[in-house]
C-alpha cells in the first residue's frame, strides 16, 4: 500500500468498526426492547451516534491538512477551558486574566504550533504566561484566596491548552522519512487512546468486578484497565504501518499513551468529585462534556510527543 | 397579538443567538413544561444580560409572547436603547422612582398580561452586585400576585451569569450557563406580602445548583 492511501485506509477501518458498532447497539437495543427502556442501552447508543459526529469532524480537520487540525483542537481547547473555568470557583478580580486566557493566550498558543515555533510554543504557558497571570490578578488588589485563584487558572491553561496544543504540535515534528504524514501520527495517537478508552469501558462492563479507585470512579475496574489497555496497545501495535515506528516500539509507545490516558481520567475525575459533578458538560450526548471526552488525550498527547521528539526527529 | 416588523425580529434573533452562543445556556425544565401559557418568570438578577438570556432560554413561538420588564430610566435614554428596549425584546417599561412616576408601574405589568404576554421580571429590583447569593424581593412581584391572582409565577434560576459579565467589565467570558424552571406559584387567598415573597424567595434559591 502507497503510503498516500494510509489515511484513507484508516477511516475506513474506523468506518467499519462504526458501523459494527451502531449494528450491535441497535441489536442489544431491540434485544432490550420487551424490558423497557434500559438507561445503559440509551446511553451505550447515545455514545455510539455521537462518534460518528466526532470522527466526522476529526475527518473534515484532516482534509484541510495542518491549519484543520489546529483549528480543529483550537477549538476543543476553548471549549475545554470553558467547562474546566466555568466549575472553578473565580473571583471578580480573576475577570482580566481569564478574559486573556479565553482570547489571547489560548489563540496564541496554536497560532505558534501553527506556525512550528517549537522555542516558543513549548515555554510560553509554563514560563511566561505563569508569571504574568499572577502580576494582572495581583494588580487588580483582590487577595482574597490568592493562591489558589492562580494555581487554578494556571492549572486549567496548562491542561485545556497546552497539554491539548501537542496533538497538532505533533505536525511539526521532523521525522527522517515521514516528511509529509504528521497527520498519520495524530490519528495513530488519537485513535489507539480513545480506543483505549471505549476498551476499558468494555471489558469493565463485561467483566468489571474490582474497583481500581472506589473514591473517585464507580466505572473503572482492574478488569477494565488491563484488558482495555492491553487490547488498545495491541490496536497500536497493529497500526506500526502508519507510524514511524517498528511494531514493538508501536506497542510501547501506545502502552506508555494508554496508561497516561488511563491516569488522566482518573485526575479528572477526582477533580469532578471535588467539585461535586458526574460531568465537565452536556454538549456530547452519552459522553457528557468536551472534557470527559480529551481527558485521556491530554494526559498523553505531551508524552507520546516528547518521547516521538527524543528518539525520533532528526 | 400582531407579528412585529421582520427588522425588528431579526434583530432579537441575533442578540439572543449571541447570548446562546457566548453562555452556551442551557435549560432545565424542572418544575414546569415550556407551554405557552400565560405566566410571569421571575428570576434573579446579576447582569445586564439576565433578560436577554432568559427570553433566549424560552422557546421561538413563545419568546414572541413573553415580554421583559424594564426600568423606563435607562431604556429610553437614548435611540439605540430605546430602539433596543422597546422594538428589539418588545419590553414593557416601567418608571422605577416612585416620587415622579405618572403611572403605577404595577398596573401597567397588569395591562400587559391583560392582552396576552406573559412576563419576565425581576423582584429583587436591582442588578444585585453584592456578595449575597440573592437580595430581599422588593414588594411589586406580591402586588402583580394580588392584582392578577389567576397568572402563574414561574422562579428561574439563572447560573454563572454574573460571572460572565459582573457588573463594570465589557469583555463577556465564555462560561457555561443554566437556566432551571422551577414549579409554579400562586398567590394563596390568605397569604400575607411577607408569606409570599418569602415563599417566592425560596422557591427561586431552591433551583440553584448545589455545586460545592
């Protein structure tokens, strides 16, 4: 296979599983029909329709190649940033600094994945925009909970924004013979994490016995975490002929990726249970918010991209 | 009731599609169904953009119906506000100083309902800038109950909205909003003003969300 028909390749294989999905849900659904209407089954479906919206999505970025996809997550980030401050608990004097966090920081951060500054985009949240957030909230003379204002919207940027920012900062990564297919890398990335995570929800509604972290999530059992993420590295490791890798690094890199998506669901959960939600949001139907969603990808979008940098780029 | 002017509709669509879009507004209708019944919505008051945020909550056919009330003084300062005021959200204006008022603020809110709106108000009377989670309800949403005994009282719930655009600042921030619809209220054929507006008070701080 010419490595121009990988992508095509890919969606279709994605496509396939979608429609074996939605056939299997609509199965079970008409199985469970004679009981009543069953919560699990609705929301199973609810799930399955909403993919079809997000690959569409994810498939319409990459038509429009590198500017698609960091639009694309541009976008995700500012809805992700807006779930996380709307459950932060914020002062009037913060007004200022989550104004230019929404309109400033964050469009400025992808414009430099953009235009490939990895100098730049790599330290501006964590070095500038730290030290600067501080000094305009300080300014405005609220010191009510000071601290901990700042560590919130500095926390919120790094995960919404910057962690997120290098799923397309994964484009400007020069790989000796790879030139040309960063989008491959992304859908790799993508794809072996979100399966992951649908794997885990699978064996742990099927054979999901042990609470791995009873205080912070009913849903994640050791069966889950160990078949989902097993079967999500063997998914990576079959998928080595779109990547840069050999099929046992594919399988690494994927574990590695798997068992950060894993981690960020669990932190994000805990901050949820904090705050006293079941969700980030509402607007995806069965899956909850924007969040719920990339809490995996953030987690491992920076470590998948930094280990590819150490070892892979020229 | 007569279909207003195409401009003047376009107008409310844009506005209340901005604030949608900005808040990404959510309703939850709790204790109540969105029917187009005849009914005053009374909710609590943060922001500038409560009103426009709450008639762009309501669904299309009855925000035609639903009018807002608001305080004559600062819509008709100007064109564009009366503009705004009066064509755009179709807002019922009410003088709110008491001593060189012509008409009873009261009975015009009365005569509006008489002739098919329902209403959007807000008892506490002021934007409330405070700490307070809600201020003391002023008298008039009791003596529109009294004038008007058989209209429905529907408490909303507007949430995060103060944070969106606090009171001095131009620069909306895009956090998520809910709208909650409590159960309607009527005024009881004993029920004193103090009852009432403490039930109504209640009835409103009962929709908040519970977060921490």
């Amino acid at each position: 296979m010419a490595p121009e028909h990988h992508t095509l390749a890919l969606f279709c294989g994605v496509l396939a599983v979608l429609l074996l999905a939605t056939g299997i849900g609509q199965l079970i659904a008409r199985r469970t029909a004679a009981g009543g209407p069953n919560a699990v089954v609705q929301n199973l479906n609810a799930r399955i329709n909403a993919w079809w919206v997000m690959v569409g999505v994810l498939a319409l970025a990459f038509l429009f190649g590198k500017g698609g996809v960091v639009v694309l997550f541009g976008l995700c980030a500012f809805a992700a940033l807006r779930e996380f401050i709307t459950l932060t608990p914020t002062r009037r004097g913060d007004h200022y600094a989550l104004a230019l966090a929404f309109f400033v920081i964050l469009p400025v951060q992808f414009w430099l994945v953009q235009i490939e500054w990895y100098g730049l985009y790599a330290i501006f949240i964590p070095v500038y925009v730290f030290l600067l957030l501080p000094v305009i909230a300080a300014l405005r003379g609220d010191t009510s909970r000071f601290m901990e204002r700042i560590a919130e919207v500095q926390w919120a940027l790094m995960i919404c924004v910057y962690c997120l920012s290098h799923v397309p900062a994964l484009l400007t990564l020069p790989i000796a013979g790879y030139e040309g297919r960063g989008l491959l890398l992304i859908a790799f990335l993508v794809l072996v994490v979100q399966a992951s995570d649908v794997l885990q929800y699978v064996w742990g509604k099927l054979f999901g016995r042990h609470k791995v972290a009873p205080a912070l999530s009913p849903s994640k059992t050791w069966e889950g975490l160990i078949g989902g993420v097993l079967s999500a590295t063997a998914l990576g490791a079959a998928l080595w002929w779109v990547t840069p890798f050999a099929p046992h690094e594919a399988a690494l890199l994927a574990f590695v990726s798997c068992l950060m998506g894993f981690f960020g669901g669990l932190v994000m959960s805990a901050i949820k249970r904090d705050r006293g939600v079941k969700d980030w949001g509402q607007s995806i139907a069965g899956h909850g918010g924007f969040l719920d969603r990339l809490d995996s990808i953030v987690f491992s979008a920076p470590v998948f991209f930094h280990l590819t940098r150490y070892f892979w780029t020229i | 009731m007569t279909s207003r002017p195409w401009f003047e509709r376009l107008c409310g669509q844009l506005f209340t599609g901005f604030a949608r879009l900005v808040t990404g507004a959510r309703s939850i209708w709790q204790g109540c169904a969105p029917e187009p019944e005849l009914r005053v919505y009374f909710a609590n008051h943060a922001s500038h953009g409560d009103f426009v945020l709450l008639w762009a909550a309501l669904p299309t056919g009855m925000r035609e119906t639903t009018r807002p009330v608001a305080g004559a003084d600062y819509w008709r300062k100007d064109g564009i506000r009366r503009f705004i005021g009066e064509k755009v959200f179709n807002a019922v204006l009410i003088e709110r100083n008491g001593t060189d008022r012509s008409v009873d603020p009261i009975e015009v809110m009365a005569d509006a309902l008489d002739a098919g709106s329902s209403l959007i108000i807000f008892p506490e009377g002021t934007r409330n800038t405070t700490d307070a989670v809600l201020l003391p309800f002023k008298s008039g949403i009791f003596r529109l109950a009294q004038r008007r005994p058989q209209v429905d009282f529907v408490p909303v719930w507007i949430d995060n909205l103060n944070r969106v655009m606090p009171k001095g600042e131009i620069i909306p921030l895009p956090l998520l909003c809910t709208l909650t619809f409590g159960t309607p209220l009527r005024l009881g054929a004993e029920e004193g003003k103090t009852e009432f507006l403490d039930r109504a008070r209640d009835a409103l701080l009962a929709l908040k969300p519970m977060v921490n």
